[in-house]
C-alpha cells in the first residue's frame, strides 16, 4: 500500500517514552523519516501537558515557520506555551539533528 503524506507533520504523546515506538515503526517504514521532540504543552482544547512531537524527511530539519505550522495544524497552544526544545534544531544542536530512530543516519 502506499500514500502520500505532506511532511513534517507534528503529533501529541502524554507519555515522552511513547517517542521510541513512534521512532522505530517510521524508520522501519522508512529510514529517511526522522522524529524528534519538540516541545512539551497543552493542546488548544485543554488537557493535561503532553509532549509534542515532530515527523520530517531528510537530514535538513525543517524551517522554524514550517515547524510551527505543523504544530499549529496539530493543536499546539502558542498562546500558552513556547517551543524552548524546537530551538536545537536550528542552534545546531547535534543531539536533536542526529536521528532519533536508533539505526545509524
């Protein structure tokens, strides 16, 4: 079977330890795909904090606009919460640039 999907697109956990199943099933699927964490707030409905998440192809990491987009798209509440994580990705901060997949880039 096969898709298209428009990456990056941006997704919620409530547990950071559900990242690594996320990381394994999309390198499995596909080694390009990268996912990284990039922040941790609420979604604009309410709830609890919850950690968000961020799917991109490619070893660039994406613009900080398309990255905010993506999490807009999602339900990311900018108006309560800063991305403060999402900022290793443009400071060139190796460790959120590496892949996060556990299989070598």
């Amino acid at each position: 079977m096969q898709t298209v999907v428009e990456l990056p697109k941006a997704f919620s956990v409530r547990d950071d330890h559900e990242f690594f199943p996320i990381q394994h099933l999309l390198a499995r699927l596909n080694p390009a795909l990268k996912v990284v964490q990039v922040a941790t707030g609420r979604h604009v409905n309410g709830g609890p904090t919850v950690f968000w998440g961020l799917v991109y192809c490619g070893a660039q990491p994406p613009s900080q606009k398309t990255v905010e987009a993506a999490l807009n798209e999602a339900g990311f509440d900018f108006g309560h919460n800063v991305l403060v994580q999402a900022s290793g990705l443009w400071n060139g901060n190796s460790e959120q640039n590496q892949s996060t997949s556990g299989f070598p880039a």
